[in-house]
C-alpha cells in the first residue's frame, strides 16, 4: 500500500484517464474492537463500484471487465492488520494503486475520468510529515515521520553503509588513538555523499528535515549545503543502528515543540488578519474564498469534520447519507487553497475557539 504523496506522485494521480476511473473509499480503524469491520466495510465498497461499472451505459464490457480486474488486484493488495484511518483504491484501464491515509474519508465510490485526490491530499498535510536522517561513520538511515511516529524509508539511495576496517570508536577514544572517527577523510567523503542524495530527495519530496547524531556528524553535513542546511539539528548518536522507536523518542520532543511554535504562529497571524479585516472563518466563507484563490494562510483543527450541501451559492449544513451531501467538504477546501499556493496548517482541537474549526487570512 502507498503512503508518500509527492509532488510528482500527486500531479501524476491527477492526470487525466480514460474512462472510468475509479476512486473507492473507505473507513479503516486502527485497533479492536472497531477494525472487525473493515474487511466486510471493504468489499461492500468494491461491489459497489462493480455494480456501478455494470448499470453505466457509458462503459463497454471489455473495459468493464478489465477495471473490474484492476479492483480484484487491488483488494489482495490491502493489509488491514496495518490500517490507518482510511483507505483509498484507484483503478482504472491499465492501473491500479492502493493508498493508506491517516485521516478520516467517507465512504464513498466515485466513476470519472479522473482520480477523486483531495482525501490524499488533506491527510498529507494534517500528517505534518517530516524526515529524519540519523547519521553514522557507517551508516546513514532514513525516516518517514508523521504526527506520532517515525518508520524507515528505502528511497533516494537510503540506506547507505560503508565497510569500516577495524572501527572500534569507544577503543580509540580510551586509547587516544583518534578522538572521531568523523576526522577521518573517507568518512567525512562518506557523510557527504549523505548530504548530497538527502538534497535529492528533498527536492522530490520536501518537508520539514530533522537530522539526528554526533555534532561532529552534523556539523559535516551542515558543510554540504543545499536544502539539507536547513535541517533542526538533533545532537544524538547511536540512532543511525536503532529502531523507529528509539528514533521517535529522540526526535519527538523537537518535533512536539516545532508544532507548538507553528500553531502560535498561527495564532498570532489569525489575530492581526482580524484587526486588518484579512479574517474569515466558518465553512461556508472560506469554501468560497478558497474558490476565489483568496485564502493566503488556512487553518484547520485537527478532527474537524462537517457534512454541507451546496446550495447553489452557499453551503447549509446536512446529515451524512443525505441526497447530495459532500461530507468531505473540509478536504476539498483544503486541497483548493493548497492549489492557490495558501500555508495550511492544522492545528490541535479547540485552538480556534469560535472560528468553528476552520479559519483563514486572506489575500485581499
């Protein structure tokens, strides 16, 4: 199953297919007894689009038959023992992809000619993803961080390791043989090396950077340049060898304090948006400046989720399951101010007070 939305990775979802293309989606639970569902929730889902596929007059049976296939593969694709909050399956002529997200989706089963991606979308950005690169005289390792974990990623050349003959730092440092192994040329080529491809991946895949080891390991890396000169230094060695757990308890008090100054910023400019009257808030206005492209900072509680029905030139509010409901309407704005090059941030519950949930500064 996928979980890393890139930019290339996004732009490719989004092209045009040829008809159908099939965006399926459903809830997912991540623990007892809640999860007990989701394979029955699953093929519910499936069937659905299978029997749309069947009563569309618009799609041949050999196309039918080979999205019908596509959808087949899929489902013995999923791992519902590592669910998330959601899950999405797009299939269409020729393809198929299975996507994790860790945000609530509705339920849902969409035939267009594109894929349906504003779920995706959202549950990136909500996830504040980060990497974490943990640096070694013999080894560098990548990490994909989210809001609450850490797991090794295999792109961009990650892992990388090098064979250290006879490297024994605790006994050259009791010894005074040589007091870093980061002195060492091959080894400061070797953390370069390092530096160069973690600037290719973050031009592929740009977030926040986190690098984690010895300061003498940091400080090289900092003589790389590029991209990765950015990076929040986290002085701890050893983690190059850990496990994700080991990983996510020495960064995770970085990162908790990165959010807390991001959400205060936040909060500060929401508050000088109102006293310049650059404020809005409520589902309704900002669905509307978002289609405008005037929203210039967005923000969102975390678990924030409202069911509208579009009125024609305004949104009511509505019942999940009602005729014509858009239960992710909160998605959509998202990815519409996104579009418009808007900051989204989300932010913990309850930090927005009477703005409903959702707030925005605006462009003009």
């Amino acid at each position: 199953m996928e979980s890393v939305l890139s930019p290339a990775t996004l732009a490719e979802l989004r092209r045009p297919r040829p008809y159908p293309a099939v965006s399926v989606l459903t809830p997912t639970h991540r623990r007892d007894p809640y999860n007990a569902q989701d394979q029955v929730r699953l093929r519910n889902a499936v069937a659905e689009a299978k029997r749309q596929l069947e009563a569309d007059p618009a799609v041949t049976r050999e196309r039918r038959t080979e999205v019908a296939g596509h959808l087949d593969r899929a489902m013995t694709e999923v791992d519902l023992t590592h669910a998330e909050d959601g899950l999405v399956i797009f299939a269409a002529p020729g393809e198929h992809q299975v996507w994790s997200v860790a945000r609530p989706v509705p339920e849902r089963v969409v035939l267009s000619d594109t894929f349906l991606t504003r779920n995706l979308v959202s549950a990136q950005t909500a996830g504040r993803p980060f990497w974490v690169l943990s640096l070694a005289a013999d080894r560098v390792t990548l990490w994909n961080g989210g809001v609450d974990r850490v797991a090794e990623a295999r792109v961009g050349g990650f892992p990388m390791t090098r064979r250290v003959e006879n490297f024994d730092p605790e006994r050259q440092q009791r010894i005074g043989d040589t007091p870093s192994a980061f002195r060492e040329e091959r080894t400061r080529q070797f953390l370069r090396e390092a530096g160069t491809a973690m600037n290719a991946v973050l031009r592929d895949h740009p977030r926040q950077l986190y690098v984690t080891g010895e300061p003498a390991a940091l400080t090289l890396l900092d003589e790389v340049g590029g991209t990765a000169r950015g990076a929040v230094h986290v002085p701890h060695g050893g983690l190059a060898h850990g496990t994700h757990e080991t990983v996510w308890q020495a960064v995770r008090p970085v990162v908790e304090a990165e959010a807390r100054r991001s959400t205060d910023a936040v909060t500060r400019a929401l508050e000088t948006a109102r006293g310049r009257r650059e404020f809005a808030a409520g589902v309704d206005e900002l669905w509307q400046s978002a289609r405008d492209g005037r929203v210039r900072l967005l923000a969102v509680e975390e678990n924030y989720r409202v069911t509208v029905r579009d009125a024609g030139d305004h949104l009511i509010l509505a019942e999940s399951g009602d005729l014509d409901s858009r239960e992710d309407i909160v998605d959509e704005i998202v990815e519409q101010c996104l579009e418009t090059g808007a900051d989204v941030r989300f932010v913990p519950d309850g930090t927005l007070g009477e703005a409903d949930g959702m707030a925005g500064v605006l462009r003009y």
